[in-house]
C-alpha cells in the first residue's frame, strides 16, 4: 500500500469522492473539511511545506517508526503535528468540495515527485524516504477514511 501505487491512488480517490458536506466521524473530533484539510497538510509536511516541530527521539524515529509504516495501523487517537491539526495551526477549511478536489490533486501528483521532492521531516518520526513517505501516505489516508466510514 503506498501512494506510489496508480492502483492505490484510484482506490483512494473512489472512496474521497464517497464523502459528503455530512459525513460524520465514527471518532476524533474532526469534522469531513477539517479532515481533508489534514490530509493535505500532511502531504506538504512530506514536501517541506509544512515543517512540523520535531518531537522525534530515538525510539520514535527508529522502532515505532519501522512499526507503523510496515506493520501496525495508525492508531486511533494517534497524535497530529501543531501544524497539520486543524483545531491549531492546521489549514481550516473553506468548503468540503474545494478541500476533496485539492486532495484528490495532491495524490493524483504523488505519481510525478522524486526522492529529491520530500524535503520534510515528519514530527515523530524524523526523516523519511520517498517510500516510506508514500507508504505511511497511503495509511493516513486510509485511516482517516476509514474515521469518515468510507
């Protein structure tokens, strides 16, 4: 499962577009455009247009890091960077429409990016490569579409 993957991506985007203005959450607090805006913002964190602040240790960016980008899923409740949370400093959303469209662009560009294009680091796990950036892509992705029950 990696964002690398035009089979993935496709699936991904079927279910973005299963989601609607009132779509609830099955848990979390965020609302449909608030998860999308996320998704987005984590996408440009990978990118390095969004530089999170680095909580990242060891044990963070050696164990848990391999843990859940090959075997665990994202854990429900699992913490998002200030700067990706839409209830911080996250992008807000304007409408769910306009946030699916930019998203669905956005995964649909992950096929044309390079090793040299993720320039971020991500807040726990420090550095990633293009791989393990597609790969835990696709999982916050998928969990929060699972979160929004598509």
């Amino acid at each position: 499962m990696n964002l690398f993957n035009p089979t993935k991506r496709a699936e991904l985007i079927v279910r973005l577009n299963r989601l609607t203005p009132d779509s609830k959450a099955l848990w979390g607090k965020m609302s449909v455009g608030e998860m999308l805006c996320h998704c987005l913002d984590g996408n440009k964190m990978a990118l390095g247009e969004i530089p999170p602040t680095d909580k990242s240790n060891f044990f963070t960016r050696s164990l848990v890091k391999y843990l859940v980008v090959y075997i665990i899923p994202i854990p429900k409740g699992a913490p998002a960077a200030p700067e990706i949370n839409p209830h911080k400093k996250g992008s807000k959303p304007t409408s769910v429409e306009k946030e699916r469209l930019l998203l669905i662009d956005d995964i649909n560009n992950f096929a044309n990016l390079t090793a040299e294009d993720f320039k971020g680091r991500h807040h726990i796990f420090g550095r990633l490569t293009a791989n393990q950036w597609g790969k835990l892509g696709y999982k916050h992705l998928d969990h929060h579409l699972k979160q929004f029950g598509v």
